[in-house]
C-alpha cells in the first residue's frame, strides 16, 4: 500500500499514470476484481465441499453482519455463514486521507434517488451503497458519534421495551468499544476499554480547523471534548474508528482478526442473495434458509436450523424481505410476487438531509495545496503514517445544537448538526487528476445535517428489475409543514453568521460559490432556501425502512427483539430496525443494534 501510494511524486499536478489518486483507484479495483475472479474460480469446489446447512446465517457482511457474524461464532459448536455481496477491502480504502475516493470505487455501488423538485437541485440524489465486507465502515468517514440519551429513550418508549433505552444500551456501546484516549477513555461509566471495534483522535489536525473552532465559540458553541459521553451539545473534535493512522471497520475489528481460525465460520465474498427460504409448518411460517447465486453465477440454497438475520442495510434488507414475499400485498401484487407476510417493509425511510452550499476560500498558510506539499503528505504518511493523509481532512470537527424550531419537550438532544469538509477549486491551481483529490484543499465547505426530520421516505422494488438496484425515494424537505427546510436555513444561517468571527484568519466567504441562487441577496433567507434546496446531498445515514415497534404499531415491521412479524426464524438487525434515526452519525449506534441482537440471538429471546 505505502509503495504504491509514494509513486509518480515528481509530477507537478500528479495526472500521470502513476499519481498516486490513479494508483490508488488501480490499486482498489485490481483488489476487488482478484477476489471476485479468486472466487470464480473456486464455486465450483465450494459447491461440493462445503456444507449446505448451518446454524445462522447472517445476510450482509457491513458494520452490523461483521458484528454478528463475530459474536455468534464465538461458540464453536455454532455454525454460520455470512453471504457478502461485495469483496474485501482495498489496502487503499485504510489511508483516512484519502477517504473520498472509497465513495465511487468498486467497493460500492451507485444508486440515483427518485428525483423530486424540493432537493438535490430537482436531478435526483447519488447514493453511494457500500458493497464490500465491512459495508459503511469501509468506506465512511469514520466519524464516532453514538447520538443523544433521549434518542434510545424515544427508542424504549416507541417499542415499549426497556432493553433499548440509553441506560441499557450503554452497556452494549461500551462493550463494542476499544477507546484508546485516555482524555475521554478515563470515564468508564461512559466507555469502554479493550472491545473489538478500535476508536481514537485522528493524530493530524488540519490547521484551518483552529479559527473554524474559535468561530463557532464566539458564536455561542463551546468546546465539548467527549459528545459520546455525559452530554452531547456544543462543537468538538469527535474521535473515528481509526488508530494510528489507519482505518479500522467492523470487518478489521471484529471479523478479520477470527475468520482464519474459526472452523465454524464461513464468510462467502460475492454472494447475492436472492430470497429468503420460507416454509409453512405446524408453528407458522418458518424461515428455513437462503437462496443466494455465488461468485461464478451459480445459484444455491443453504439451509439455517436456528435463524436467518437480514442485515444488509437499510436499502438493501427490504429490498430482500420483499423479494421473499413480506412487504405491503399492494406493492408485492403490481409486482406479481407472492405476499406471505403483508407488513410495511421499505417504509419510514430517514436520512439526515444534508446541505453542501456555504463555502469559505482558503489560502496559504492555512491551507497549503500545491503538489510539493502533497509529496511531502506522501513520505511523511509512508514513514510514519502520520501528516495529512493520516486524517480525513477535516471532517472530525463540528457542533451540535438545538433550533428555535426544535421539537418542545426533547430537553438536551440537538436537531441541528455543522460539519466541515476541504474541497479543491481547480481553476486556481490547475487541473487535477481527479474530482477527489482533496486531502489538501483551498475551500472549506461547512455543512449543515437536519439531525430530527420530520419528511420520510421508502424503498422499493424497481418492476423492470426487481433485483438490481431498488427505487429509492428520499423525501428531503418533503414535510407539509416545511418544518425541515425553516430548520435547514437556520442552520444555514449560522454557516454565513462565521464569516465575521472568521476575518482576517485566512478564510474568507466566497460568495460565488452557489451561482443557481444569484438571483437572491446572499445571506437572505430566499438564498439559503434556494441553496437548501439545490445543494442537498445524502448523510448516508440510511435508517427506518424494517422499523421496530410494540405490537399495536402498525408501522413496524419487527418487535422490540427484531423478530419479523410473523414469521419465525427471521430477524433484521442493522440500522433499518432503528424505530426514530439517532442524533449523530448512525455508524455507532448500528454496532450497537448488531450487539443487542447477537445476545438476543444467543440467548434464544
């Protein structure tokens, strides 16, 4: 990895053949493709020699299957199988700097949201889905944000069970961490030392991220060191699933360190399932097993004598409940599949909507982005894995707070996230090798997240191809009331509020930056709509679409125990099971769920 990444240094701009952005992506897809042909090659013999029946099997191998599939093999009587849709991780997909170029690469793939007028500037989303084990974790930014108390509270009340409110499922976030700063690690009430799934500080500080700090203080937002711990509002630098310089996923954490010497474990890479087995019997209906076509298009049915656990994510685990015959009948009956379970699958789909539309220039010293300094990023990070690459630009810096429109009665938890993302304006320095070549940057984007939406979403199967990529509706601003967009602009509004506490630091408001909305006076609220609106993007924090609830609960799909409504044997557990979408990044709070319902599993609940 360090060899290919420190080639072709002597260019000026890097768009040789050997710049290290292009090696990376060689690097990366080379990776992919010799896995998926090493597979190929072997499906045959896997066929014939492997068993056909097993314990769990575990339908996703993303940051809740590795989970999952870790925890349930740790009893070596227990057999699984993980089915993966994706290969293993490039080398390249560990550098944090380089984090951009993973979103696009052949370890995901890319979905187009249904456009709609109000968001996305009326094209329709891009959605990049991990397709690779480890899923999100392998290719995110790595950001450790658990949410809000009230969060899992609102998760017990809504389920009606106890076992998912904060004072409960903290034990669980503890469990899964291996928290290695001693600043916020000292807390055990809060975190946990010595779990599988590595977290800590990112070792380079991006030097524009000093007075974007003291920018959001004088505007009332103080430093908070540990948003994971005894409260959540303020700005902080939040730590990442990354430790010296390299990126750790649940796939590295918990999977990558047993698969080799656990017997009872088999992951199979490249596999797509294509329904889950189902079967009438004296009990009801039973999940039976899954039917999958492997690497080399065979297609194979395995059996589970305990459970199948769908947890592909939440686009992708009800698209395959619904190709098994469980979602809405009216949805399953245009389709012409047959309806076995009609429950409300691929609905309630929530996102934190995001918007990308107020930039700051940056110059040097600040932000130095000429190809020298990248050389250097380059020797530095290979002899020490540390400097710029060591870091995803930075994206570790931002602040959580409350509206004025926030919802009544919900105390201490923030609806309004800011975050901070460097880009590279080419017309400045001359072309690049590529768009996302931007671990050195000239532009700050400060970014707004709607962290408590009120519009949802759904997913469903596309008629003219029920297995390819599922339709996807993501209904930003779409409420009645226009509650997320008048909460998006106030965020917004903050965003422009910086400009002042930001003079004569060497960020400057550029005020060119969003051309489609020059017929508003910058900075009115008609612009920053206009922005909201043109500039919206995905947090990929895809969540609600297999909801949890109590029995009466029309709209879930699973009980408090992830139990599919009437069928037995089936459970969902990944971030689609997540009753209301938490109040940070949803990566933790999956592994988390992923942590529950493996004891949930094993406990035989």
């Amino acid at each position: 990895m360090v060899a290919s990444l420190a080639a072709g240094t002597s260019s000026v701009n890097g768009c040789d053949a050997s710049s290290p952005i292009l090696v990376f992506y060689a690097a990366a897809l080379s990776s992919i493709l010799r896995d998926h042909e090493a597979q190929k090659q072997s499906a045959s013999e896997r066929e014939r020699d492997e068993r056909t029946e097993y314990d769990y099997i575990v339908v996703g191998g993303g940051a809740a299957g590795s989970v999952l599939a870790a925890r349930l093999s740790e009893d070596p009587a227990t057999k699984v199988l993980l089915l993966e849709k994706g290969g293993h991780e490039a080398p390249e997909a560990r550098v944090p700097g380089l984090m951009i170029n993973n979103i696009g690469s052949a370890m995901s793939e890319l979905y187009k949201a249904v456009p709609e007028p109000q968001n996305c500037n009326g094209t329709g989303c891009l959605l990049n889905v991990a397709a690779v084990l480890g899923g999100g974790s392998t290719i995110n930014g790595m950001v450790f944000v658990r949410g809000s108390d009230v969060d899992f509270d609102t998760w017990a009340n809504l389920t009606g069970d106890d076992r998912w409110s904060y004072r409960n499922v903290l034990p669980y976030f503890k469990k899964s961490e291996d928290n290695l700063d001693f600043a916020v690690n000292w807390d055990r009430r809060f975190h946990g030392h010595g779990g599988p799934q590595k977290v800590s500080w990112e070792s380079y500080r991006h030097p524009a991220m000093t007075p974007l700090a003291a920018a959001l203080n004088k505007l009332g937002l103080p430093y908070r060191r540990d948003v994971n711990g005894r409260a959540q509002l303020g700005q902080t630098i939040a730590q990442s699933t990354q430790v010296d310089g390299e990126r750790w996923s649940t796939y590295r954490s918990y999977l990558e360190p047993v698969v080799a010497e656990r017997s009872n474990l088999r992951v199979e890479t490249f596999a797509i399932a294509r329904k889950v087995l189902l079967e009438e019997t004296v009990a009801g209906l039973q999940a039976v097993g899954v039917k999958y076509e492997n690497a080399g298009g065979q297609v194979i049915e395995v059996r589970a004598s305990k459970e199948v656990i769908v947890s592909a994510g939440a686009l992708n685990s009800p698209q395959l409940l619904l190709l098994s015959g469980i979602g809405p009948s009216k949805h399953l009956k245009t389709l012409g599949v047959p309806v076995v379970a009609d429950l409300p699958v691929g609905e309630g789909l929530e996102d934190h909507t995001g918007v990308l539309g107020i930039r700051y220039k940056c110059g040097p010293p600040l932000c130095a982005f000429d190809w020298e300094t990248r050389q250097e990023d380059l020797r530095q990070y290979k002899s020490s894995r540390e400097g710029a690459l060591a870091a995803t630009n930075m994206m570790q810096l931002m602040a959580f707070f409350r509206s004025k429109l926030a919802k009544p009665g919900t105390g201490h938890q923030p609806d309004l996230q800011l975050l901070f993302f460097g880009t590279t304006q080419t017309e400045e320095i001359g072309p690049l090798c590529l768009a996302g070549d931007s671990w050195r940057v000239n532009r700050v984007i400060v970014g707004v997240s709607l962290l408590r939406p009120e519009s949802k979403g759904w997913v469903r199967l596309n008629a003219s191809d029920p297995h390819g990529t599922p339709l996807v509706n993501l209904n930003f601003f779409g409420d009645d009331q226009g509650h997320d967009l008048a909460t998006t602009v106030e965020g917004l509004r903050v965003a422009v509020r910086m400009e002042e506490p930001l003079r004569n630091t060497g960020l400057t408001l550029d005020t060119t930056s969003n051309p489609q909305c020059a017929d508003f006076p910058m900075g009115s609220d008609d612009f920053l709509r206009c922005v909201a609106r043109t500039t919206t993007t995905t947090a990929w924090h895809w969540t609600g679409t297999c909801r949890m609830g109590r029995d009466d609960d029309s709209s879930a799909v699973v009980d408090s125990q992830l139990r599919v409504r009437g069928v037995r044997g089936l459970r969902v557990a990944d971030a689609s099971v997540m009753p209301t979408i938490p109040s940070g990044n949803t990566f933790a709070a999956t592994i988390m769920v992923a942590e529950v319902a493996a004891d949930l599993i094993r406990r035989g609940e």
